[in-house]
C-alpha cells in the first residue's frame, strides 16, 4: 500500500493529498510525513531538536485535522522543520495522540524549503475506513 498521494487536480491554489494507512496510527504518520514533504526536502533536516505533541479528541477526524495544524503552528511559531515524526495512538473514551518529532530550527542555506504552509483547511477535508484501510484527503492553504 501507498503512504500517500498528492492531487494536483483537486486543489488549484492550495495542495491537496490522500493519505493511507492499515490502521488509524499508520493513517496519521503517513499523512504527517506528507505533510512534511510539502514543506521541506526531510533529507536536508537533521534530527537535532525535539518536540512532542499530546492531542484529544472524540472524534478521529478533528484528531487529524488538529494535529497537522499542530506541526504547521510549530512551523510557524519555534521556526522548526521535521525530519521524523512517530505516532502513538490510543481509543478509550476520545481518542488519544502523543507524536514525537525531530527536526531543527529553518536554515534557507541548507534546508530544501517548499511551500510556507499557512494552515489545514476543512475544504474536502475527510477521514474514511475503506474495506481494509484507512484514507484522509487533505487540502492545505499555502
């Protein structure tokens, strides 16, 4: 199976990909590993900093959407891009997110920079279990 796909012809201003994965954890690293693909050549990112992420949500949807949102804000705020990123996921009452990544501070003269992410955006926004995987679509605002 593959990790993930972008769509050049959903979104024509922004960028839109699916993500998949065998379960709801291997779901949101594929779609966190896309996500930082948009952003940032990860061969050029040292894994020198990290930074964890702890999220809740009784629905997995929101779950996602506020997570990506999450590493955008990290972006944006503390000037860090990612190289890695590992994903636990848990169900009890809501469902429960702690991810760690590791990057480092943005460096425009060695990191490969792509498109300055602005924000997760609900437009075609989806999470679905097919028969035996799981897809997200995803559309960002650059």
């Amino acid at each position: 199976m593959k990790k993930y796909v972008f769509l050049p012809d959903i979104a024509i201003a922004d960028i839109a990909f699916e993500a998949y994965g065998k379960d709801e954890e291997e779901l949101f690293q594929h779609a966190a590993e896309a996500l930082l693909e948009t952003m940032v050549n990860v061969g050029t990112v040292n894994a020198k900093e990290k930074r964890v992420i702890q999220l809740s949500n009784a629905k997995l949807d929101a779950l996602l959407f506020d997570f990506l949102n999450e590493i955008v804000f990290l972006k944006d705020r503390d000037y860090l891009v990612f190289k890695t990123v590992k994903i636990k996921l848990k169900k009890n009452k809501n469902y429960q997110l702690a991810a760690e990544l590791k990057g480092e501070k943005i460096n425009p003269e060695r990191h490969d920079l792509g498109n300055d992410i602005k924000a997760i955006t609900m437009h075609l926004f989806e999470v679905k279990k097919e028969k035996d995987y799981w897809k997200a679509r995803i559309v960002v605002d650059i």
